[in-house]
C-alpha cells in the first residue's frame, strides 16, 4: 500500500519537473519584433529580437535563452528612433520643424516645412521627413523667378498694369468692356514655373433674336422692342411665351444666353428679326408702289382741268412739282414715320 504511493507521488514530482521545463512567451520590447513568435518556448531554445526600420538598438543584448527554471533573463534591449542632422539650407530658405518629441533633434518621421524669403520661388517639395536611414528626404532649393509683361485679354484689358517684368508670386487684374462678362479668375498670378496662371475671359451679350415680343426677364414681363433693346448678358436668362393648343394656354421656356448665342424654342411663334426685316421691306415696296399709282392719277387727272393764264392747260412736269410739294408739305411727315 505504502509502496503504491510512493510511486503516485514520485510520478506527481516528475511530471512537476518537467512542467517547468518550458518559458512563456519573452517580454515585448518597444519597436521591435522576434524572430520566433511561440505560446511556449523549450528550454535551452533561443530567441531575437530586431527593432523596426527607423529605429536602432541600444547596447543591450538582443539574443536571450530559455533557462531551466522556466524564465528568460533579464531583457535590456531598447529600440531608439533615428536621428537626422540638421538640413543644408540656403541663405534665402527659411525652415520650421514638427517634431515627433520636443526638443531641437529631429528623429524618424519627423517633418520639415521649407520657406524662401520673397520673392524667391521654392523649387521643389516645400516638406522633408526624416527617413530610416538618417537622412532627409528630397531638400528644395530658393530660385528667383520671373515672368514677361502679361498680355491682355479678347472684349477686355489690364487694370493698371505696367509693361515690365514680374516676379513669382506677383499679380495683374483684369476687366471687361461694357456688357461683357468676366468669366474665370479675376486675377492671374506668376507661377514658379515663368508663366503667368489661367487668365480670365470675356462673355460677349446676346441679341433679341426677335423684334417685338413679351418675355420674362428677371421675374417681370418685359417688351423686347423697348425694354430689351441691347439684349441681354452672358448668363442671364429670359423666358418666351409658347402657346399649347390642346389646353389652350401659354406656358414659359427659358433661354439662356451663351457668350452671343440666344437660340429661340421652337415653340415659339414669334417673328424673327431676320423675317421681321423681310416683311418691312416688302410692305415698303408695296407702300411705294400704291403711292406712285395714286400719284399718277392725280396728276392726270388734274392736268386735264387745271389751265394756265393764258388759257392753255400746263405741262405734265409743272402739275407733277405742284403735286408733289403739296404731298410732301402735307403727307411728308406720315409717309415717313409708315416707311421707316
């Protein structure tokens, strides 16, 4: 019985000692990573540790051994970031750090923004970062740049501009002629690359493609013959009276003018200009050809009545300037207003 025991006890022991053969996984190191990533680790088994890329090793040792107590020695590696000198600069830069920890050295990661004093362009990106090997990455440089006179625009010009050369950074502004838009920036500036940036245009005014009609412009009816008489803008909007026979009513569509071009709907049916035109001309030459019947018909018929002093009757051209200054004394002004 007693031996039966021992034996249980003695087996107890064993697997004891052997239960503490193993270690646990090692402890974490900052930045750093392990060669051999385990829940349990053997005893006599070995491990390393390697720190992140920007970031180097201490004096501290790096390889540690699982020991037969079932515990990993005393770890005393540390993973220090990487430090970068400061930047060569030119005498015209200007720089500004962001730094990752206070204090005047830069360490990975760490940025700096570049400036060049005006009206030096900075040529190249205006930031560097601190890369894992020590070094900052691509440095810029401070370069004088300039730009020739600008030129003007098309329907426009240059406030106050001087014919001369510019620097980087500087600016000239443009206007319109009257009823012209300004269309895109106002102002176009000197780049860094000798040119000057997108320069504005100018929208030309639209025509009333008709000669008499009721529109709506701005919210109000307006007439086009007399309210509307130089158009409109570019951009602006104005709405033409279209007809629906099935319902018998009128409803609105909106035109918008586009630098000159005012398309009228098709369901308008208004008189163009063009057509407007046709038909005056044609009514004025119809006019003239009634007036010169009935003009002569006068003359022949008071030709034969009218005779002169001495009994005689007068001469087809004297009735004519008879009649004719009487015309013009007393139907002059009409005549005129009908055919113009």
């Amino acid at each position: 019985m007693y031996s039966l025991v021992l034996v249980v006890c003695a087996a107890a022991l064993t697997h004891s000692a052997l239960a503490a053969k193993v270690c646990s996984k090692p402890p974490e190191v900052l930045f750093a990573t392990i060669n051999v990533v385990k829940t349990v680790y053997d005893v006599g088994e070995e491990i390393e540790y390697t720190c992140r890329p920007g970031f180097v090793p201490n004096n501290g040792q790096r390889k540690y051994t699982c020991q037969p107590t079932g515990k990993w020695p005393l770890n005393t590696l540390l993973c220090l970031p990487v430090t970068c000198p400061p930047p060569s600069l030119s005498e015209f830069g200007v720089l500004s750090y962001r730094h990752v920890k206070p204090g005047n050295i830069s360490y990975y990661k760490d940025t700096i923004i570049f400036e060049c004093v005006p009206p030096l362009a900075l040529i190249g990106n205006e930031t560097a970062t601190c890369q894992a090997d020590g070094t900052w990455s691509n440095i810029p440089e401070c370069r004088a740049v300039t730009c020739p006179a600008p030129s003007g625009i098309e329907n426009g010009f240059l406030n106050f501009a001087v014919r001369r050369t510019y620097h980087y950074n500087e600016t000239v502004s443009f206007s319109c002629q009257s009823r012209y838009v300004l269309e895109g920036p106002k102002y176009s500036r000197c780049e860094k690359t000798g040119n000057w940036s997108t320069k504005p245009t100018c929208k030309e005014p639209c025509k009333m493609p008709v000669k008499k009609a009721v529109v709506l412009y701005e919210g109000e009816k307006k007439r086009v013959q007399s309210d509307l008489k130089e158009g409109i803008l570019h951009g602006e909007t104005v709405s033409f009276f279209c007809k629906n026979k099935e319902k018998s009513c009128a409803y609105t569509v909106p035109v918008q003018c586009v630098n000159g071009n005012l398309t009228l709907p098709a369901c308008f049916k208004g008189t163009s200009q063009a057509n407007s035109k046709q038909q005056s001309v044609h009514v004025r030459g119809n006019v003239m050809i009634h007036l010169q019947a009935l003009f002569d018909q006068l003359i022949c018929l008071s030709c034969t009545k009218v005779t002169g002093h001495l009994g005689r009757p007068k001469l087809r051209g004297e009735c004519t300037e008879v009649l004719f200054s009487f015309l013009l004394y007393f139907l002059g002004p009409a005549l005129i207003t009908l055919l113009f």
